[in-house]
C-alpha cells in the first residue's frame, strides 16, 4: 500500500518540479551592444553634387546662383559655394577671390569648417593650378601679340624694300 501511495505522491511532486521549472526564467544573456550605422551626406558631399551642378550652368545661372549665394548667410559651406560659383566665371579676378573666399575657410576654427578643409585644401590646390594656368595663357598670348607685331613690322619693311627696289632704274639691262 505503500506504493500505491507514494506513486501518486511522486508524480505530484514530479509534476510540482516541472512547474517551478516552467516558470523560472531562463538566466538572462549578457546585453549585445549593437550599432547602427545611418550613412547621411555631409557637407562634402552636398558640395560635390553642388559643384557638378555648377559646371553644368551657362554663364547667365552662374551669375544668377552668385547673386542668391551672395544673399545667404555666410557660413564656411556657402563660403565654399561661392567660391566654386566664382571660379566657374573663367575670370582671373574671380579666380582670385575664390581662393581668397576659401582661405577664409581655412581660417575659420569652427565645427563645420573643420570638417571642410580637406575638401577646401583640395579646390585651394585646384584654383591656384587654374590662376598659374590662365596667367601662363595670358603671357603666352601678349608674346604672340608681340611676335605678330614684329612680323607685321618686316613686312612693312620688306615691302618697302620691294617698292624702293622697283623705282630704281633698271641698271644693266
């Protein structure tokens, strides 16, 4: 009778076992630090795409997009901006003062002007090959000027020569 008994009891408590087993929790797993990366444009890519827009324009909307820009709040991007706008003129004087526009970029300390100088050492480089480049055209060109105006002169004289030659008497003919 023993047994009868007993069993009963075990499976009750075997029962009672796997309910407490059932509602303990698992123990927790360490905490995963996870990091999700969100890829947003910056500034220099905004300015990229800026100054392929702004290479695409004809010399009416360069003139028009300096005027807005030079409306905007000044800041180290429109700086930049401007800066490509003016060297998009093709004018040496503009050239200039879009080197001096980024110099201003590289002088500012700030945040976002900090995150702009490799970029703005970059168009630095490019504009100052660009003025060497069109002051070496405009030398090249006051020595063709120059040498055309030699050549012009000779002939003048050549052809004076001609003519003097020609009035001569003709001597032993």
């Amino acid at each position: 009778m023993k047994n009868k008994i007993e069993r009963p009891l075990r499976a009750a408590a075997v029962g009672a076992l796997v309910l407490l087993a059932a509602c303990t929790t698992p123990p927790a797993e360490p905490p995963v630090a996870t990091i999700k990366l969100i890829h947003s444009p910056s500034n220099v890519d905004e300015l990229l795409a800026y100054g392929i827009q702004v290479r695409k324009m004809s010399a009416a909307e360069v003139a028009r997009e300096l005027q807005r820009a030079n409306a905007n709040p000044s800041g180290p991007a429109n700086a930049v901006r401007r800066a490509m706008l003016l060297a998009a003129t093709r004018d040496p004087i503009d050239l200039a003062r879009a080197e001096a526009q980024l110099w201003n970029v590289m002088a500012d300390n700030s945040v976002e002007a900090d995150k702009l100088k490799p970029f703005v050492q970059l168009l630095v480089g490019h504009y100052s090959d660009l003025r060497r480049v069109a002051d070496n055209a405009e030398k090249s060109a006051g020595q063709a000027r120059d040498a055309q105006r030699k050549v012009d002169l000779l002939n003048e004289k050549l052809e004076a020569l001609k003519n003097i030659e020609r009035s001569l008497p003709a001597a032993g003919k």
